[in-house]
C-alpha cells in the first residue's frame, strides 16, 4: 500500500500534537493525511474521543491507517471493536502510556492525572481488528518496555523497540523522526 492509497488519520493524544511534532510534521507532508480532531485535547473524554476516531474513519474515501501517539493510541483500541470490519487497513501505534499504572508517570504529571484515566483505563486488552505496529521506547517515562510487550501481544500487533527515545515526541527530539517515516513506509507495504 501505498500512501495515496489511503486515509492517513493521525491520532494525537493529550493536547494535542504540536506543530514541531512528528505527527504534525507527517500530516503537513502526506497528501492523503489529516487529524482526528478533539473537541478537547486538555481534558479527553474516552467516549467523545472513541467515537472522533469511528467518525474519520467512517468519513474516509479510501481505506482508513491509523497513526496514533500516547493516548491517542488507547483511544484506537477501544474503538477497534466498534469500526466496520475492513475499514480500517492498519494502525500504526506509537508510545502508548500505561494508564493502569499512573504511579509510572512522572511526578509533575501523576499530580494532575486522574485516578480512571480520563476513562482510558483500564487499557483495553483485546486483539485489534486489523493489522497493528507498536513502537515503544526503552526510556518511556509513562510506559515500560514490558508493558508495552503486554498491550502489543494483547493487541495482535507487531513490537519494534527503538531503544532509549523518551516518549517519542518532540520534547524528547522527535520532531522530524525520519526513522519513524522508514518504519511507517514499511508498514504501509506490508499492508498491501
């Protein structure tokens, strides 16, 4: 597959993914991509969240491949088992946190971050409904490697650990990210 082939829907997690952001840059630069829009990227509502992600897909002209980061990765996988079947070609998971594990977060965070999640949690543990990726970091302040071996294994979904890359965003220097494009082409072709 190829990119023109498909709906590139970007799914951001919390606030959003800033202009300097890989996914940010990704949809700038891929014709056939665009973002799953929140009404509120601050304060996430599983449900208003799950059903943005059922909405693009539903709205696509070509098959949908899903490019999620941190919670936008969790709101992918409770929408999985909503989604038509075949609507969705791929999903491309990257640095999903451990929602069931806040403790994992870094201080100035776990201070403000509720108890359920947002509603994210428990993380779903349910094989996807179509082919997956998740790329993990060795050095994830909001997620083990572990843990992410354990949501890629319920999920169905191929692991790629990239080594000690932080949360793979921007503040950690992933802005560009042109390994993270590689990696996204080779998934595309194996997609079909």
């Amino acid at each position: 597959m190829r990119t023109l082939d498909a709906d590139i829907l970007m799914v951001p997690g919390l606030n959003g993914s800033a202009p300097d952001h890989w996914q940010s840059r990704w949809e700038r630069n891929l014709r056939t991509a665009r973002r799953v829009e929140q009404d509120d990227w601050d304060r996430p509502d599983k449900d208003l969240w799950v059903g943005s992600v059922i909405r693009a897909v539903a709205a696509s002209a070509r098959p949908a491949v899903l490019v999620a980061h941190s919670l936008g990765v969790h709101a992918v996988a409770y929408a999985a088992e909503k989604l038509p079947q075949g609507a969705v070609s791929g999903a491309f998971l990257v640095a999903p946190p451990d929602l069931d594990n806040p403790q994992r977060f870094p201080a100035e965070i776990n201070e403000t971050w509720p108890a359920d999640g947002f509603g994210f949690s428990p993380v779903p543990m349910r094989r996807l409904t179509f082919p997956s990726l998740l790329l993990a970091s060795a050095s994830d302040p909001f997620c083990t490697l572990e843990r992410a071996q354990e949501f890629a294994a319920a999920w169905g979904a191929g692991l790629v650990d990239i080594g000690p890359a932080g949360h793979i965003n921007a503040a950690s220097g992933y802005g560009p990210w042109p390994d993270g494009v590689l990696r996204f082409g080779a998934f595309l072709k194996q997609l079909g």
